[in-house]
C-alpha cells in the first residue's frame, strides 16, 4: 500500500522522524529558514499530513492549496496562533499541538531570564570581555533583589504555575492575572489573585504567560507601563506581540521601568536596526525558553503522534480543535 505523503517545514529532532517514515513519505523542509508563504502554497498540494511550526502562516488558501487530501495539521508548538482554526474546523481538519512538556523549561527559562535581568548578568559578562574589569566597586552594576519581593504574573496557566512554583523558593510574594481565578492552587503555590492593574502597580517582576488573543494584543503598552514601579523588570516568555514594542522603548530608554528581559519580539525575528536592540537594559533572546533536550525530543514526539492518529482516521492525543469529531459524527 502507498504511504500518505506528509510535508514537514523544518527539521525536527530525529525521535520524531524516525516515528513518522515508517507510515509516512515524508517531504522535509531542510533549510534553516522557514519556508516562504509561496513555497507552503506550492508545498502543500495533494499532501495528506502537515507538521508545521510557529513561523508557517497556515490560513484559508493553503488549505485551499493542499485540497480535500489533507487530512490533519500537526503543529509543533504548544501555541497555534499562526493556523487559521476555524478554517480547519469548516473542513474537518485536525489541529494537533503539543501542550504540557514545555512547561518546566519554559518556567525554568524565565527564572533564567529574570535573573540575568536583575541581576545584571549580560551587563557584567559583555563589561570583562571588553576589557572594562580593572577593579572592584561598591557602587558597580547594583542590581535589584529577588529574595522577598514581588513577582506578578500575567496568565496563571501551567506555565505561569510553574513560575509561581519555583518563587516559592525565594520567599516571594506572588501576584497573579488570569481571566480564570484558581482558588484550588493559591494556597498551595501561595499567590494571590488580583485585578490585572493592581499586578502592574505592585509587581517587582512582572513575568507574562498568557497566550496571543486579539484581547491580548498589545495588552502591555504605555498605560500599563505607566502603573509600573520605576524599578519594575518585564519578562515575557509567551508571544512578542502582547507587548507594544514601541511602547517598550519609550518605558525603557526613559527608565519608566528598570529593564526587560524577552525571549519573543513582535516582530520575530527582531530587525537588526530595532531601535530597541541599542537599550542596555534590555535582553533578548531567540525564542529558545523550550530549548532543552528532553523538551524538544518531546514535543517532535507528541507532533508524530498527533500526525500519525490523523492519517490512520483516529482522534489526535492533542487536539485544539476536537469539534472535527462531533461534525463528523453527526
């Protein structure tokens, strides 16, 4: 029997390949960059598996484009704001993504932020390697205490959960968000629900978990950072475009808060001439906050599974939009 042909965007760690070939032929995007809008549209004819990632705009032509063989759209990611849902759901596609294994990297990763953040970490290496280090000062690259202090969050998900988790360790206070309150979990992580304007005023840290929504859009911008402390550091390990990016500069390059640290930029990636790029109290990484062994093998595990159940007509281990089977039912 033919094997359905399956068209994956980029390389995945070989766990998940080795799942797929066996049931599938498979057509691997190998260059480092994502592939063009163009080249998905012409990528996607007559195949019956999608495995894609965040930087692939999956909207209603390519499904158009790849036509009533399409079977199922396995993403490579917890979130799926770059797939048009409901576009998928009218034809009775699966959406599969894989949800839960990125939690504790991704929370480890934003302790990581927020301690290089406050503590100064990039500042200091960048200072010896230029040759700056001749001697110790009292008053050099001071940094803000992390013991005892305040961390808001904004979305109290499993991720945000985790963060709230792991301060516990470091006696903090910790304020948090989230259209749902979770009154099961206060008492055990020790947070405290309040309004969104209260964890902006009190936060000394304010660490942002909520997924991308046109309600979140932009939900950090200049009046928000106007409740900020003077002293307050933004982390945000979720998506770049709920915080403005121009308001972002103005609170930092006039010290209305006292730094940042981003693992995502709106856009991403961030252009070489941002006018952010020339803050020194800012950090940026690559959006790499699950970049961990376990984590990535992981999820290219979940991605294959969720692929592999849509080719053989089975319900995905991880759907985002399970109503497909409901529709088909009736």
């Amino acid at each position: 029997m033919k094997k359905p042909r399956v068209w994956i965007t980029r390389r995945i760690p070989q766990r998940g390949l080795d799942l797929i070939s066996p049931y599938a032929e498979i057509d691997l995007w190998e260059d480092e960059l994502p592939p063009s809008y163009d080249v998905i549209l012409e990528k996607v004819r007559g195949i019956e598996g999608l495995l894609c990632l965040l930087t692939d705009r999956i909207d209603d032509r390519v499904l158009d484009a790849a036509g009533s063989s399409l079977r199922v759209i396995s993403q490579f990611a917890v979130g799926y704001d770059n797939i048009d849902i409901s576009a998928a759901t009218a034809r009775k596609i699966p959406v599969g993504n894989t949800p839960g294994v990125l939690t504790d990297a991704t929370a480890d990763f934003t302790w990581a932020l927020l301690m290089a953040a406050a503590r100064r970490v990039i500042e200091g290496d960048r200072f010896v390697r230029s040759g700056g280090w001749k001697t110790w000062g009292p008053t050099f690259l001071l940094g803000a205490d992390i013991a005892r202090s305040t961390l808001g969050i904004i979305g109290f998900g499993r991720i945000g959960q985790a963060v709230a988790r792991r301060a516990r360790g470091f006696e903090m206070r910790v304020l948090y968000f989230d259209p749902q309150r979770h009154l099961a979990l206060e008492q055990e992580l020790g947070a405290s629900y309040a309004p969104l304007e209260d964890v902006l005023q009190e936060a000394d840290f304010i660490s942002i978990h909520t997924p991308l929504t046109p309600e979140t859009y932009h939900l950090i911008s200049d009046a928000q950072f106007a409740l900020m402390k003077s002293g307050a550091i933004l982390i945000n390990t979720a998506r770049g475009s709920i915080v403005d990016p121009q308001a972002l500069y103005r609170a930092l390059s006039t010290h209305r808060i006292a730094a940042a640290a981003l693992d995502v930029t709106e856009p991403e990636p961030i252009p070489p001439d941002s006018p952010l790029l020339s803050l020194e109290n800012l950090l940026i990484t690559p959006h790499i906050a699950s970049a961990s062994f376990h984590s990535r093998t992981r999820m290219a595990e979940m991605a294959a599974e969720n692929l592999l159940a849509g080719l053989r007509g089975e319900q995905l281990p991880n759907c985002v939009n399970p109503e497909v089977y409901q529709r088909t039912q009736e």
